[in-house]
C-alpha cells in the first residue's frame, strides 16, 4: 500500500478548507487478506471466505468486510493527523469490494473550528474502487493544536 509518512501532523492554522490527504492506495485486494481480517476481527462470515455459499446467494464470489474497508480509510485520518486526534467517526457503505480491486481512501477538509488551544476540523472521507465508483463514504472530525 502507498500512503504519506506520519512524518509531522499539521497544526491547526496550517490547514485550509479543501485541503486532501496524501492518498492511501491499497494492492490488489485478495481472498487471503478477507481471511487474515476475519481471523483479527472474528467475523467469520462464509460470504467473505467461501466462494461456493458466496456464490449460492447470487454473488460473483466472495467479498471483502465492510469494515475491513472502514479500517482502511480510518488509516488515512490516522495517517494525516496522528494517532490519537480523531474524534468522531462514521461511514456508509455503497458498494462491496471484491478480490482484485484496488482501492483509494482520501480526506478531504470541510470546515475549520478554531477554540482556543487549536481547533477541530471536520473531514468528508472516501473510498474508491478502480472503476472509480465510491464504495463507502463517510465523515469525520479530529482536534489538533494550534
């Protein structure tokens, strides 16, 4: 996966409304990550490791956790603004991902809220597929010092 370094998290006055995260580009998602997922997480479902019930149910085969996904652009917030600024997080899935796909996750700054020791910045979050279709959305908001 390609993502930006946690070289330095940004201050507050440093950002501006519109500013986007470096990027996290996944490899090609395969069955043996949804496997190692289901492993860390305990969500065994046989959708997302079983191709001949995933099948039986009228998909092409199995698919990827959504949550797995969630994780994923979670890592973007965490990336950008260090591990322990988030505050609220929260997404909606659209479409599933399937072994193959390659997905992107961005941040992107919606509004600034300065207080006195910094500020909290709300964030519209996205993840991307290689057909560029969203297949889950969200929004999120972090506090960083001034």
């Amino acid at each position: 996966m390609t993502q930006a370094t946690e070289a330095s998290v940004p201050t507050f006055s440093s950002l501006k409304v519109g500013d986007v995260s470096p990027p996290l580009v996944t490899d090609k998602l395969t069955r043996t990550m949804f496997v190692k997922y289901a492993g860390a997480s305990g969500d065994f479902n046989p959708m997302h490791h079983d191709d001949t019930i995933a099948t039986q149910v009228g998909n092409p085969s199995v698919f990827g956790h959504g949550m797995l996904t969630a994780g994923l652009l979670a890592r973007v917030v965490k990336d950008w603004f260090g591990p322990t600024a988030m505050r609220k997080f929260a997404v909606r899935f659209s479409k599933q991902v399937w072994p193959g796909d390659v997905l992107t996750c961005t941040a992107t700054i919606t509004a600034l809220h300065p207080e006195d020791d910094g500020g909290l910045v709300d964030l519209d979050l996205l993840v991307k597929n290689g057909d560029d279709a969203a297949v889950l959305s969200g929004t999120a908001t972090v506090a960083l010092d001034k």
